[in-house]
C-alpha cells in the first residue's frame, strides 16, 4: 500500500503516478466479469420506472404519467444510447463495452430487452391503467366504442380542427418518399384508384400540435378521451376522395439526434451548434415502431424507404406513442393524483416578523444553509437569493453557471436586471446541455443583450457544476456569498427533481470559486481548491484517495464506512477502489437512480457492498458523498455522477460540507433510504433489481419522499436570542 495523507480537500500528497500505477495492479486481482452492462442496466432502471406504473396503489393518473415517462426515456434512449452504439460501429470506431461485450452484440441484447419492455408497456396500459381510469370515469376510447351522436359531433371536431391541417403525402413517380421525422405519429395509408384499379401508398402525419387525446363531446358526468390518430384514421375518405381504402396502419419513427461538434476546429461555437442542431432532424433511422395489425405489403415498403432492419421494428399494440400520457395525467383530479405538497421556506429564510422581508445575506452571515429541495422552497431560497443580489446596492458582482433552466426562468431575468443596473454579471452558459441547446442559446443571446457576460466554457469540456457566486461590499471589505448544488438552476424541474444546495459565506469557498470561474471563462483549469473536488483533473484522485483512506482504517481495524448517491455509477475505476474496499472489509453502500454497473454479491470481492434504488413522486437527483464515520466523516455533495463523462470531460464540483449539523442531516438521511423499512429497489446478484415495497405480514414499507416532506414541516425558524 501506499501511504496517503488525506488534506481537508480530500487531495493526497503521495505523487499521483505513483497512485496510478498501484491502482492499476491492484485492478488486475479482480475477476473480469465484475461489471453490469451500463446499457441493459439502464434498461432496468425504465423497469422500474414501469413498475411504479403498474402499482395498484398508485394515484390512477399518477400510474399514467409514470408511464409516459417510461415512454419519453426510453425514446431518449435510442436517439442518443442506441444511435451511439450504431454509429460507432458503421464508422469502424466500435470498442468493446465495459463488458468487454462486441457493441453489435450489445445491439442485439438491447433489442431482445427493449421489445420486451415495450411489450410490457403496452400491456400495462391496455390491461391495467386504462381500465382503472375507466372506473374513475375517465375513458379513452376506440371509435366503435363511440355513439352516432359522438361520432357527429367528433366529424365537426374533425372538419373544423383537424381536416385543415392535414397534409397528405402521396409516394408514386412523381412524388418520392416524404421525409418522416423523428417521433413524429404518422398513417401509412394503402388506396385504390377507383378509375385504374392502380394501388397507391400516402403517408399522413398527425399533427403534434393539435391534443392527442381528444375530448369526445358529452354531458354525462366522466370524461371520454378518443386517440387522434383513431379521428383521422375514420375519415380518410375525406382526404382521398375517390379512393378505395385498403389499409392504413399507425407508425413511428426513431432517429439518430445525438449532437457530435468538434470544438476544437470551430471558430463559433453557437453556429457549428445550430448547424448540427439542424442536421439532428435528418438523423438516420434507429427504432420503428408499428402496430400489431401492420400488413407484410406495408412493412416492407417502410423497410425498404427507411432503410431499417427487421431487428429494429417493435411491433405494438396501439396506441403508440404513449407520451400523450402526460396530458391525461394533467387532469384535474385532485383524488387521482398524489397530495398537494406545498414546498416550505427553510427556516433559516424565513423572516422574523410574520410579514416581513427576509434577509438571505443576513441569515447566509449566521453560518451555512443547506437547502432540501423540493421538501424545500427553490424560490423563497435560490431564486430569492438571487433576485436580492440582483437589486442589493452593495452587490458589485454576480456568476453563475447555467446548464438547463426554463423558458421563463427568474433566474435568466435576475442576471439581466443586475446587469442593467451596472453590475458586473457573468453567465457560464452550457450550449451543449442534450435536448436544451437551442433553448440555451436563445437565453445567452438575450443576456448578451442586456450586457452580461456570457461564455460557453472550455474546449471539449461540458460545464456541469452548479455554482452561483455573489461578491458583495461590507464596511469597506469584500464579502463572498456562494451557493453550490447538485441540481439545475431550473425553478421548473426544483419542483419535481430531488436535490440539495449549500449557500456560505466561508472565504475558502469564496476563494474557490472566484479562483474557478476565472478559469471557466479563461483557458484551462489547473489548480487543485481546499473545499471544493472539481473534475476533470482532480475530482477523480480525490474520491479515490477517499476510498482509500477508508481501505486503509479497515485493514487497521479502525471503523470504516463508504456511502455514495448519485444518479449513475459506472466508472470502472472508481467501481474497483470500491471492491478493493469491499475486500478489506469497509462496509460500502450505493444509492443509485438509474444505471448501475456495480455487481452485488461477488464472492471475496463485494459481499460488504449493498445497493439501493429509490424512485417515486419526485426525480432522486442530489449526489452525496460520505467517507468514514461520526465525527471524522468527510462528506460532499455536488454535481457529479460516476461516469466517464463526468469524471475526465465534464467541469464538475463537489463541496465539502463542514456544519456538523449538515453532515448529520445528509448521513441520516443516507441511512433511511438504505434502511429494510423504506420502499425501495434492492439490487441483487447477477444483476437483479428487486422492488421491496411491503414487509413481511403485507403492510406497506415507508415511502421515504412522504416521510423526507413530513420532517421537513416539522422543522422550525430558530428563534432570535433577545
């Protein structure tokens, strides 16, 4: 072993090649199937998310919407997972997996566990959702469910609404093929010229603007709900005057829309994204999905026009294209949905007098506040904060990193009110964000309008730390106020996403972070901070020096103990220091969201290591960090996920969490959720993911969101010494 002196930073003052290289031949005593495939892994976490659709004891509404999740990931996993494996095989660029696994035959078990679960879904819908909304009287219908008089008036819903809008595509020598975009919802319609006997091929596609599900007009006391592809498909007499209809069958198309820009040979780097966004909707096609009832004539010709393999058609039963879920979920049913939940002010926030203006600077003097969100206000803690910043005379400076935020973010319009009112204010906005860039480069256009500072960080690198840094003059000094998070400076996603925040007023924070965006809006970052772990060039040696410093206490019969929450675990590095650990006898436990490539229940290599997975009413997000045990306990929260990405070609940050009250707070909590009484998913051998959801005699385990939300109302503002 090597003899490490861990600093306050969590940095080592041992040589780091030298570090490296006992790592590496460490590693080579393991055995090599230690990993889980990080794609079908994360396949397993849309199980689960499909799990919770399917739990009768789920709000019925909720039930849906948890199924349009299920649908919107998954698609977001084949325009980006999947069209990745596809094009690095096609340009020769195809590495083994971390399974050491070929990427064509990872193709092929994706193929195998993604029809499967699609098949699941569908039937989880047809058999189990659907009819439980039926009881509660909302009904989604086929058309021969309808009446005569629903279905009149649903024909002048029809030629009012929707008949306008439709635009048919005829595919015969004068017309090619018509482009189909990615996820559109389309009709592959099969005609017969009355006049020639000649067949004939038109494609229609339905319109995404109009609601997918359409109210069908009644006065009864339920709601009923007729898919829009169902209107259309009963009036294409309408569209094709003349024609014999022989056959029209819905269909769905998945591309390739990962974004690829090389930065490094882009002079500007918002025109090479808008080129590439552009270029995103002519992606290649990855995944079609047809209905059951689809004929082999109309197969085939969608084959052979779309270039697509057998392998990649799901054959579904309809309705496809669940996402119009999330519409029916929005019902106003308040019995059908979870309890209204109202964020609370954290106390340390809260003002004084009952209507009162809170003094965030004041109470951020007193000493650190960690925020909970969403059991916790964003908007009465972040965005008040930064709104007072914004109109604070004494406020000389603001800089903030922006990687998703809404369309009408506070945030965005508090950095443009202090820069009109003559602070100096720098954005660090990330372009690259997947899915959000061109809303981000709307928002960085608009503040470089109205005067703020916008950069785009480094070459190659993504900016994925959330910081916020407010320099403001007191008595005739300059004070730091910093916030650090794990979630996105997003009020819209803070109301739905689990995460935490540490606002302080610490110098050495202070230190970091001016020390740190001057980097991010310079060239390169080069130096190591003192309470703060930032990848991409120490974050990695920092966590590793940590888990070896509990490897060590372990061989030294000292207490040991590792405890680690993060939305994804896969670097394999990190994943070996925590065998290694395992093996010494450092009992290690995962809170993981989505993917994890950790294998339980190794023999010799991961017997001390236990693995849970919490998923509900809100998105687990936060990241924490814990190292060894009571009071020595080191404990960080950040940005950082354990994945390549993050570690080597992401800007990441973790802060060091110093209040001991914090510490106890994160820990306790950390402990809930892997407790036998909370509600989770345990991730057994071989992979396994197994949901505990009720003990022993049937009775329900605790729901560690409610119970998190319920503690966090019990707390109270600490009231003033007088």
């Amino acid at each position: 072993m090597i003899d490490i002196e861990v600093t306050d930073s969590g940095l080592g003052d041992a040589d780091d090649d030298d570090f490296d290289e006992a790592v590496e031949v460490l590693d080579d005593l393991l055995p090599d199937n230690r990993y889980e495939d990080r794609e079908l892994s994360w396949l397993s976490f849309n199980q689960r998310v499909l799990e919770l659709a399917e739990d009768e004891t789920l709000p019925v509404l909720e039930r849906a919407n948890f199924l349009a999740i299920f649908a919107s990931t998954l698609d977001e996993f084949f325009m980006v997972r999947v069209a990745g494996l596809k094009r690095r095989i096609l340009t020769g660029l195809a590495v083994p997996t971390n399974v050491g696994r070929a990427p064509i035959d990872v193709l092929s078990d994706i193929s195998r566990e993604a029809h499967r679960l699609q098949l699941r879904h569908a039937h989880a819908w047809a058999d189990m959702v659907r009819p439980s909304l039926a009881t509660t009287g909302i009904e989604v219908v086929r058309w021969d469910d309808l009446t005569d008089v629903e279905r009149d008036d649903l024909y002048e819903y029809f030629q009012s609404q929707v008949f306008p809008v439709l635009m048919p595509l005829a595919v015969d020598p004068a017309h090619p093929f018509p482009y189909i975009s990615g996820l559109s919802l389309n009709l592959a319609v099969r005609i017969r010229n009355a006049k020639t006997g000649r067949q004939e091929f038109a494609r229609l596609k339905v319109p995404p603007m109009l609601p997918r599900f359409v109210a069908v007009p009644g006065e009864g006391p339920g709601a009923r709900y007729l898919p829009l592809e169902y209107l259309i498909a009963h009036h294409l007499g309408d569209l094709f005057p003349g024609m014999e209809i022989l056959e029209h069958h819905t269909f769905r198309l998945t591309r390739n829309e990962d974004v690829v820009i090389e930065e490094d040979e882009t002079e500007n780097l918002i025109q090479a994204l808008e080129a590439e966004l552009l270029r995103r909707r002519f992606g290649p096609p990855i995944r079609l999905e047809i209905t059951e009832d689809m004929d082999e004539v109309t197969l085939e010709l969608l084959l052979s026009e779309l270039d697509i393999t057998e392998q990649e058609v799901y054959r579904l039963p309809g309705p496809l294209d669940l996402r119009g879920l999330f519409d029916l979920a929005r019902i106003d049913r308040p019995e059908l949905h979870y309890p209204a939940a109202v964020p609370k002010t954290p106390p340390a926030f809260q003002p004084a007098e009952q209507n009162g203006r809170p003094d965030l600077f004041s109470a951020i003097r007193k000493g650190d506040v960690l925020v909970h969100h969403p059991y916790e206000s964003f908007t009465t803690s972040v965005v008040a904060f930064l709104e007072q910043a914004a109109n604070d005379p004494h406020v000389l400076a603001i800089k903030q990193t922006l990687y998703r935020t809404s369309g009408d973010s506070p945030i965005v319009q508090a950095l443009i009110d202090a820069a009109e009112k003559g602070k100096q204010v720098l954005a660090l906005v990330e372009v690259k964000a997947r899915f959000d860039e061109a809303a981000n480069i709307v928002w960085a256009r608009k503040l470089e309008k109205a005067g703020v500072h916008v950069v785009y960080g480094l070459v190659g690198l993504k900016t994925h730390c959330k910081l916020l840094h407010v320099i403001r003059e007191e008595d005739g000094m300059l004070r730091s106020y910093s916030h650090i998070g794990t979630g996105n400076y997003n009020p819209k996603t803070s109301r739905l996403y689990e995460d935490f925040g540490l606002f302080t007023t610490d110098p050495q924070v202070g230190r970091d972070l001016t020390r740190l965006f001057n980097e991010l809006s310079g060239y390169a970052i080069e130096k190591k901070f003192k309470r703060l772990l930032v990848a991409p060039l120490h974050l990695r040696k920092g966590l590793l020096r940590n888990i070896e410093t509990q490897h060590k206490n372990a061989e030294a019969g000292k207490p040991a103990r590792i405890r680690i929450k993060v939305n994804s675990m896969v670097d394999e590095q990190i994943i070996d220091a925590l065998y290694r650990a395992s093996q010494a006898g450092v009992r290690v436990e995962v809170w993981v969201r989505g993917i994890c490539s950790l294998k339980t229940g190794i023999p010799g290599v991961s017997e001390n290591i236990s693995v849970r997975s919490v998923l509900g009413r809100y998105l687990e997000h936060s990241r924490i960090f814990a190292f060894g045990v009571d009071d020595e306990a080191q404990v960080y929260i950040g940005s950082a996920d354990m994945m390549h990405r993050n570690l080597d070609r992401r800007v990441e940050a973790l802060v060091r969490v110093a209040d001991p009250a914090h510490k106890t707070e994160l820990i306790e909590l950390f402990d809930l959720a892997m407790s036998d009484d909370i509600s989770s998913w345990h991730l057994h051998a071989e992979g396994e993911w197994v949901r505990r959801s009720v003990d022993a005699e049937g009775n329900p385990l605790v729901d560690l969101q409610e119970h998190t939300m319920s503690q966090v109302h019990r707390r109270r503002r600490p009231r003033a010494v007088r």
